[in-house]
C-alpha cells in the first residue's frame, strides 16, 4: 500500500442536480365485475358408460331353480289334495278285503303289482252287507315298470266258476254274496293270481270324475246302435219311439254320460256278432282314457285343486303315495297288452258261460309268461288277446 494512502475508501454524499428517480407504482390486475349467481339446474344428462355384456348363464340357473322349486311345491300340494281322498277311500273298504290281498312286494313305481278292478253302481253303500250287488265289470290290470307294459285282463260278469263255499256261479254274484273280499277270493282262485290291491269304483260318481277332467277321447271301432236302455228323454212316449244309442266309427270325445253308456252296452243291432266280452274291452277302452287323461299335463297342473274330488268314486286299499306311483307307471309306460277271458255258453240257462280251454294260456299271456295269442277264429266269446 502506498504511504499516506488510507485502508478504506470515503465517500462523500452530494445532491445530483435534478429529480432523484423512484420506483413505479406495481400494475394491478383489473377489477373483476362480480356476475349474478347461478340457479342450479340438477345434474345434466349421464353420459353413457360401457355396455355391460349380461350373465346368461346365471339367469338361466336362476331359472332352472324356480322351476323345481314350482315342481316340488306343486308335488307336495297334489300329494296333500289327494291324501285326504285317499284316507276316505281306504276307510271305505272293510277290513276282511284288506285281509284278502296278498301284499305289495316293494315299491308299485319298481316292482309289478296286480290289481283288481270292480265296477259297480252301488258300491256307495258298500258297508252294508245286506246291500251288495252284483259288480257290473270285473277287470285285472298288471304293472310291470321294469319292461314298461300294462297289461289288461277283462273277466265276463257271466263265467261259471267256484264261488268258495258257495258252489258253481257267475263270477259277479260272489260281491253279491260276500263283498269285496270273496270277489278276491273268487278271482284268484280262478286264475291262479295272487291279488295285490283293489278298486272298486262307483260308476255313478265315475261320470263326474270324467266331466271333472273335461272328458276323454275314445276311439270306437265300428259303428254302434245299441239296446234300449237309460233312455234319455223324459216321457214315455219319446222313450218309445228312440231307438237306442248311437256311436259312430273313429275317435270321439266323450263326457261322463256318454262314456259311462258306451261302457255298457251289451247289444249291438248294426252288429250281432258283438257279446258281453265286446262290452268288456269298451269297458276297458273307457279306463284306459281316463287313465290317460288324468296323467295328462293339464290335469296334473289342476291336481292340487281336485284330488279330492277324483277319489270319491273309489274305494281302496291303495294309499296316496301309491296312487302317485301308479300314475308315474302309467305316464312311463309305453305298451299295453289287452286280454279277456271267455267261453262257450251252457244249456243251464240263466245266461251263464263256461270257460274255454284258451284261458289258462290268456292267464299265462297276462302274467307275462307266454306269448299272447288272439281268439281263436269264429269264437264269438273266445279267450285271448289283441
């Protein structure tokens, strides 16, 4: 450092001539001029998302569901509409015919069952034993689920047989005689067939049964001109002049009335070959319809609400489960063997028929234990199978 030279510097303070400059005043942002507010209107329109693909198979698992769920309800409802039916029924037959069956061996829907099948038009009054009459058709009727067959045997009202313990008669006077339980007796010392349930069926309530379900489809074979007999008019006079039944050929639908009618004709003027073992296969044309009807879809989704009403006819042994099994047989069951026995008529008169020898091998056709054959030609009350 120089001599006489100072460490720091000195500065002196002076005016500068003419205005000492300042700063600017910083630029404001302009005044905002304050809008009115808004009335809120709501949400404006959704915009649409993405489309969602839908679940098929869960709605169709939900469906499937209430569909069983339906069918288990409507099971339950049936079994209970007929069970009430069913009791009444078992209460009408007495005890001794209960005692004449041989018992069911299984279930009715796995193991074959034969049943008796009794027509008569007062069988309301069966308790009385002084009011038995004589059964207007008498018919045995074989299940066999395992080869899918029901199998039909119509007995003539007319066979001479062994009444037991009364001696030679027509068949049909053994439930004239001693009910239901020496009819059983009678037919199965007869046949050799051991019995295992019985119905009998009041042909006077059988009528509504049928208009209850809305009729049945028969078809006629040939055309029909019958005896006088439940003449349909109410005077004398008309009565007088009609001329008996009439059916023509084909299939026709029938009510309770008709059908019951056609179940009895026993005279056919167009033609005379016809016999009271023509009757029975009208007879058991009538039974297999109503069959058929009553294990139809429209009158097993009515079942609930007539149950009751479809037993009242009957009188049984058979329990609601077994009636339910019986119908599931039929509805499976896709062949059907048709039989009646027969004979020559007799000189005793009395109108009686002594069984042929083509009768044991029917039997044998029935019980599935030999081919069936057909009547032998020219028999007009012959034993056989179509």
């Amino acid at each position: 450092m120089a001599q006489g030279e100072k460490p720091y510097r000195v500065y002196r303070g002076g005016r500068v001539k003419g205005r000492v400059p300042t700063l600017g005043q910083p630029e404001r942002a302009p005044a905002r001029t304050e809008r009115p507010p808004r009335r809120f209107k709501g949400p404006g329109p959704k915009q649409p998302g993405p489309k969602r693909e839908r679940n098929w198979g869960r709605w169709i698992g939900i469906g499937v569901a209430a569909f069983f769920v339906l069918v288990l309800v409507w099971g339950v409802a049936s079994y209970l509409s007929i069970r009430s039916g069913a009791k009444a029924a078992n209460k009408r037959l007495p005890a001794s015919a209960k005692a004449a069956l041989v018992p069911q061996s299984g279930l009715m829907l796995s193991n074959p069952s034969v049943i008796l099948l009794l027509g008569t038009d007062h069988s309301s009054k069966i308790r009385d034993r002084n009011s038995f009459e004589r059964s207007d058709s008498m018919m045995l009727l074989r299940t066999d689920p395992g080869k899918g067959r029901l199998n039909y045997l119509s007995i003539p009202r007319d066979l001479r047989v062994n009444v037991p313990g009364h001696g030679y008669d027509k068949i049909n006077s053994a439930f004239q005689i001693g009910g239901p339980a020496l009819a059983i007796k009678t037919v199965r010392g007869f046949t050799d067939v051991e019995v295992n349930h019985v119905v009998i069926v009041d042909f006077d309530a059988f009528t509504k049964v049928i208009d209850k379900v809305g009729g049945v489809d028969i078809n006629v074979p040939a055309p029909i001109l019958s005896n006088k007999f439940d003449c349909p008019y109410a005077t004398q006079a008309r009565c007088d002049r009609w001329q008996g039944w009439r059916f023509a050929k084909g299939m026709q639908h029938m009510n309770g009335q008709r059908a019951r009618v056609y179940s009895r004709i026993r005279e056919n003027k167009l033609n005379p070959r016809e016999s009271d073992v023509t009757r029975t296969e009208r007879q058991q044309a009538v039974i297999q319809a109503l069959l058929a009807k009553l294990t139809s879809v429209g009158v097993l989704a009515k079942l609930p609400f007539m149950g009751g009403d479809v037993m009242k006819p009957l009188t049984t042994d058979l329990t609601a489960g077994q009636m339910m099994q019986l119908a599931l047989v039929k509805k499976r069951s896709g062949n059907q063997l048709h039989c009646h026995l027969g004979g020559t008529p007799t000189g005793f008169g009395g109108g009686y028929l002594q069984p042929d020898e083509e009768a044991r091998r029917t039997i044998a056709a029935f019980l599935g234990r030999s081919a069936p054959q057909p009547p032998l030609p020219g028999s007009t009350y012959g034993s056989g199978c179509t």
